[in-house]
C-alpha cells in the first residue's frame, strides 16, 4: 500500500516534469459574466486553449453570435481574427459591421479572412495561432468538416498554447468527434425577453456545456447578450441551473451517441503539449 | 492591311506601303477596296492586342532609358536625356533600338528631338533637309500640331500652311481665332512651354539589379541572391528614411522569359528577411514553381512605392517587436497566400442603404481602422443584423395587405410562425440617384419596409417587403435580408 502511494507519487512528479505548464498553475481565465457559468467553468474560458461550439443550421445566427461574443471577450481590446470559407459566406451571409457595432462589438479590432477551402483555412488558422499579437481567432467551419479530425484539432490546441491565442471553434451544422478541445458547447436560439409591444428584445442563448476537459459538464443555461456592457448578462430569471443527463436532453437534434465517442483521453488539467511530446 | 468596324460597315483601318500603293486608303470600305482590287488579304482590327503589344515593346525599351512612354496607337516615346553616352551617342542607341525591333518584323521610323511633340512631328511628316530642328519643325505642315478636323481646316483656310507661318503670328490672336489648344500645341512642339512625359513604369524608389556571367540554374542560389540584394534595398531604404510598402522582383530567363513576383505590405518594411519570408510565401503559392530552364541571366528587386519609417530599436531585452508589427505581418503572410483580397478590414460607408452601409476593403491596404458609429441607445437591443445576405433571399410570406406586418413566412422549405416583431423601418430608395429627378422609376430602387421578426423557436431575422403596395409595386416581394444573433 505504502509502495503504490510512493509509485503514485513519483508519477505525479514525473509527468508534472513533462508538462509545459505545470498542473499546479492555473490556466488564464475570462469571465463570461454570466454567474453559474463563470462557477462552473472555475473562473471563466480558458485563454490559449480550444472552445468549440455546435450549432444547427438553423440556429446559424445565434451560435455565430455567441461565437463572436466568446471571441470578443476573449480577445480583449486586442484584434480578433474571423476565418470562415467562401462557401460559408455565400451560405450564411456576409459579416456586417453596423451590425457588429450595435451589439457592442467593436467591428474595428475585427480582421475576417475568407479562404477558398477548408484546407487553406486550417492552415491559415494555425499561423494565426501562432501570432502572440492576436487576441482570439474565431475559426467557422460548416458541415462535417472531415479535415479538423483529433490531429488537427491537437495541431491547432498546441499553436494556442504556445502563443496564449485563444480559437473559437464555431461548428455550423457538424456532428462532435473527438478532438482536442477544452469545452465544447451546443447553442441555439432561445426566445428574447420581448420589449413594450411585443418587440424582439436583447439576443438570448440557450446554451449546453457538452464537455469540460477539466471539470464537470452537462449544464443548460440561458445567455443573454448584454450590448450596454459588451458581455453577457449575470443570470436570467428562467435559467435553469440543474445537472442533466445527455441522455435526457432531447430538445435538440443533439443524440448520445455522439458523446460517448467524442471524450478525448487525457487527463484534466493537462495540457495537449505532452501529447505530442 | 487591317479593317475595322465602324458605324456598320467594314473599313479600312491600317494599310501597308503595297496597299497604298494600289490607291486604297484608310476610311475606305472594305467592299469599294475589294471592288477596285479582289486579292486583299485582310485581318480584323485588334486595339486591344495592338496596345498589349506596344506595351510590351515599351517595357523592352526600359533597356535604354528608364522613362519610356507609350505614344498610344502606333509609337513609343523614349527620353534619353543623359542616357545616350552610355550607348556611344544618341545616333548608336537609336540605330540599337531601330535594328532590335525590325528584327521582330516590325517596320520602324525614328526622330530625334528636344521635344517629345517633336519627335513626334518629325517622324511622321517627312521634313527635307534643313539646318537645324527647329528649321526642320517650322517647315512641316499644321497638321502635326494634332488639332482638331474644323481647327486644322480653319488655319488651312486662313492661309496658315505649316508650323513657321503660325509661330510668326502673335500667340493672342492664335488663341482668340483657333483656341488655346493651338497656341498650347505650338508651344510644346517648339519647346516653349513643357508638357512632362508621363512614362509607363513610374521610376521605383529604389531598384537593383544583378546580371550573372553564365546563367545559373540554381533557383536556391537564385533567392540567396536575392536576399543580398533585399539587404542592399535595404540599406537604400535606411538613408532615405523609408521603408517599402511593395516589392517586386524579377527573374529574367536565359530564353527571355521574365517571372515577376509581387509582394504587398501593410507596414512599411526594409529588413531583408521579412521580405524573403513573404517572397517565399508567394513562391509557394504559385501554380508553377519557379522554373529555371536554362537559367536565369538577370534578377531585378524594384521597390515601386515607399513610405516614410523612422529608425526603431529592439526592445533591450529579447528584442521583442511591437504588437502591431507582430499582426501587420500575419496580415501579409495571409493576404499572400490566399490572395489581398481575402483579409478584410470592414469600414463603415455613409449609405442608409444597408448593404451600401459598409465597405470590406484589403486589410493590406486599409490600415487604420475607422470609428464605428455605434447604435444611438446602448442596451437596446440591435438594430441591424449580425450577417447580411447580398443579394436578399426571397421569402414567402404571409402578411396583411397592403402593408401590415408579417405572420409567418417560409425560408429554405422552413415555414416560420412569428410571434414578436418591430417595424415597419422603413428605407428609401436613393431619389436624388433617379433620373431626370423622378421619384417613380426603376433607377432609383424601390421604398423598402423592414422588420425586426422573432419565430416561435427564437431565431431572429430581418426581413423586408420590397415596394409599396399599389403605388410602386402590384405585388411587392418579400425578402430576408439579415440574421439577427
């Protein structure tokens, strides 16, 4: 008994040799201003790392919204970088700056880059990665998206932890495989709080953490966007703070069985680097 | 000889000297030519491969001097002022340039002259012996002054024959009879007045070039060489307190072929390994590689446009570089690779047209963001969406009539029940761009009514009704315009 935890323990220092940075400092983390999901998350998004969000074609609008937003946070007063196909211009429509600007989004620190294919764009990604000078990089992809499988994904996870780039992986219509991310998100559009007269009111999400690298996930909660302060309001009164199975969330078209599949293992609080090492 | 097309009917355009010499001339319809001669061989008018040509011909004479312009359709203008010593005399160089382009079958005349205009005169109008130019210019005839048709035959009928009865004349009463273009035109021609030649290439701020004895076929050795002469522009740079915003460099073949390479910068850059990244980065992207063949003679690194860049110094530990020198060169390396028109910059446009309201330009070349006016009310909710289409997708939808608000629509085979919404926001076509002033008509564009809408499940679009029922439109469509976050 003794042995095994003397064994155990000169594992721990073995692979805390290993890490690049070590488990015991904490990861920079961004506030989302949204209350339970700050909790949850232990502080807020994780800077340097991989964030993926899914969302149906449908929910198009929503999910590149709360993208943005996550991206926008993240990036601080630094520029944010938007790399998306030609193909998901011609399909989801143009990037468009008053837009942008009334949401409280400062459409001036945003560079878009439209790339002819998917290949060029992960590419492109990960130079940008590379590029301590950004602040996030919001990459769209749509449909299946067959290139950014787990090497990919860890290929792009270790750029962001080398410079401390965050990238905001949005998934328009894609299916979870595995892949090197440390949250993973499923948004759609949830229904406004509405104004005087039956008005379309400030943009609300419904957001579920599919998966933490880190801790706990399976949670549901309600965003609403927050253009005053340019951030996420502190909590709605309908948002429902109680743990869910997957299996039981079938608001969505999001089945389990992409789940059980889609759980990369590592071990929490390690990062992608000692991977590939 | 050569036809075009002119009002309907073929004419002749260019003739050669056989065809003049059977009397055709140019004006001539080609079924009166054919007529009077039936075995013409003729092709059709090509202006545009006739410039393509000339301006490859012009590019070839920057062998002799570096301001050579196009004298647009038939001649090429060289100004060889402190160029001809090199050649051995003004003579040699024009007896250079003369052989080198008959050798292409080209039949060629040439003047030499103080004047651009001159030269120009004297090579089209024969001028019999004379003691100097200007004797040489007096004597042509007023034609060469290239007035126009009802100019030219007022001073033929005025009794005014050639360039030396016009300059006996005083300038004022040239002017009050024939305008000023001909006093001006006198001037130039004579070398009176000065009109500067505007010459094809303008001149690069700094150019190098490197010759090599025996073509090399290395393309490695190639860019090293290259680099040393990055670092020679460089140092070009330094001393004028500039820095380059474009690069080009050539690579001339053994064969005569040339590759140019362009590269574009946000900032402005002189240190020779970032040039090299970039001239890398755009070697990669070619469809071809960069072929030596038999070898490449020449290399040529043009810097066509800098700017002003003061001295910086490295940070003293690390020499970390600034941030947005950091960003300014993932810009390039993109804008590279994928092509400048693929990283954008957004920058708003004054149009309360929607899709006018915003500009995406090269983030290469917009480099200071503009202010964004933000919405008049913080904390509202957004007025305009997230994502635009353009052009607008039309929409089925149900709605009261004549102009009452949407119920429910269908968009991509999806039938959507709105239950919240917010308009109509109406915009007006631009009136003031109608023709003739009107404020009915299809020039202008149609009024438009926009509505903020919210279906059952929560997504938001913007969508509009395009015209006014009854009055613009019998049945005006219904479009989606936007997706709100």
């Amino acid at each position: 008994m003794i042995e095994s935890v003397t064994t155990l323990a000169a594992l721990r220092r073995r692979i805390a040799s290993l890490e690049r940075i070590p488990a015991g400092q904490a990861v920079p983390r961004v506030a989302t201003g949204h209350v339970q999901l700050d909790r949850a998350l232990g502080g807020g998004l994780s800077r340097g790392r991989l964030h993926e969000l899914f969302g149906s074609i449908e929910d198009e609008g929503a999910a590149a919204g709360l993208a943005l937003g996550f991206a926008q946070l993240l990036a601080g007063e630094q520029p944010l970088l938007w790399l998306r196909t030609a193909a998901a211009e011609r399909a989801g429509g143009m990037a468009y700056g008053p837009g942008l600007a009334a949401l409280g989004m400062a459409p001036d620190r945003l560079l878009i880059g439209v790339m002819t294919e998917e290949a060029m764009l992960l590419r492109a990604a990960v130079d940008a990665l590379r590029c301590p000078a950004l602040g996030a990089l919001m990459i769209e992809l749509r449909g299946r998206a067959p290139l950014l499988d787990l090497t990919a994904s860890r290929r792009l996870a270790l750029a962001a932890e080398g410079s401390g780039v965050t990238a905001v992986i949005l998934r328009i219509g894609g299916e979870p495989v595995p892949s090197a991310a440390d949250t993973r998100w499923q948004v759609r559009a949830a229904p406004s709080i509405p104004l005087p007269g039956n008005a379309p009111g400030m943009s609300a999400f419904d957001l579920s953490l599919l998966r933490q690298r880190a801790g706990p996930d399976g949670f549901h909660w309600r965003l609403t966007w927050d253009s005053g302060r340019s951030s996420f309001a502190k909590a709605d009164e309908e948002a429902r703070d109680e743990r869910h199975d997957h299996g039981q969330d079938s608001a969505g078209g999001y089945g389990q069985a992409a789940l059980s599949g889609a759980v990369v293992p590592l071990s929490a609080d390690r990062s992608a680097s000692d991977r590939a090492a | 000889m050569v036809v075009e097309q002119v009002r309907g009917a073929m004419r002749l355009a260019t003739l050669d000297a056989d065809a003049l010499a059977l009397g055709l001339t140019p004006g001539m319809t080609l079924a009166d030519a054919r007529a009077r001669e039936p075995a013409l061989r003729v092709f059709d008018a090509d202006p545009h491969g006739d410039q393509d040509w000339l301006e490859r011909l012009c590019d070839g004479c920057t062998r002799y001097t570096p301001i050579a312009a196009l004298d647009s359709p038939f001649g090429l203008i060289l100004d060889i002022t402190g160029c001809a010593h090199l050649w051995g005399g003004e003579e040699v160089l024009a007896r250079d340039a003369v052989d080198r382009l008959e050798r292409h079958g080209m039949g060629v005349r040439h003047a030499l002259a103080g004047t651009a205009e001159g030269a120009h005169a004297l090579c089209r109008f024969p001028a019999g012996a004379a003691a100097d130019e200007n004797a040489a210019l007096r004597r042509l005839p007023v034609e060469v002054l290239r007035l126009e048709e009802e100019s030219a035959v007022a001073l033929r009928r005025a009794g005014l024959r050639t360039v030396g009865d016009l300059a006996a004349r005083p300038a004022s009463a040239l002017a009050a009879r024939f305008g000023e273009d001909a006093v001006d035109a006198l001037g130039n021609l004579l070398g009176l007045g000065r009109r500067p030649l505007a010459p094809r290439r303008p001149r690069p701020v700094v150019r190098i070039e490197r010759r090599f004895a025996e073509p090399i076929g290395s393309t490695a050795f190639a860019l090293r060489t290259l680099e040393e002469m990055a670092a020679e522009a460089g140092e070009g740079l330094t001393e004028r307190g500039q820095g380059g915003r474009r690069f080009e460099a050539v690579f001339f073949r053994s064969d005569g072929l040339a590759f140019p390479l362009r590269v574009e910068t946000s900032l402005p850059v002189r240190d020779a390994p970032t040039i090299m990244r970039l001239v890398q980065e755009r070697i990669d992207g070619l469809s071809d590689p960069l072929d030596p063949g038999f070898g490449f003679d020449m290399l040529r690194l043009t810097v066509p446009q800098a700017e002003p860049m003061a001295p910086t110094q490295l940070a003293l530990e690390g020499g970390e570089a600034r941030r947005g020198e950091g960003m300014a060169a993932l810009v390039d390396r993109l804008s590279i690779r994928a092509g400048r028109n693929r990283i954008q910059r957004l920058h708003p446009n004054d149009s309360h047209i929607p899709e006018q309201a915003q500009l995406a330009l090269p983030a290469v070349e917009s480099r200071a963001p503009a202010h964004w006016p933000s919405q008049e009310e913080k904390g509202d909710p957004p007025l305009r969406p997230l994502h635009l289409f353009d052009p607008p997708q039309p929409v089925e939808v149900v709605a009261e009539v004549p102009d009452g608000p949407p119920h429910r629509f269908r968009w991509r085979r999806a039938l959507h029940e709105i239950i919240r919404f917010e308009g109509p926001e109406r915009i007006a076509p631009e009136w003031w761009k109608a023709k003739d002033g009107a404020l009915e008509g299809e020039s202008a564009g149609l009024t438009r009514d926009y509505y903020r809408v919210e279906d059952a499940r929560g997504r938001r679009y913007w969508i509009f009704r395009h015209g006014l029922y009854g009055t613009e439109a019998a049945h005006p469509g219904w479009y989606i315009h936007g997706l709100f976050a």
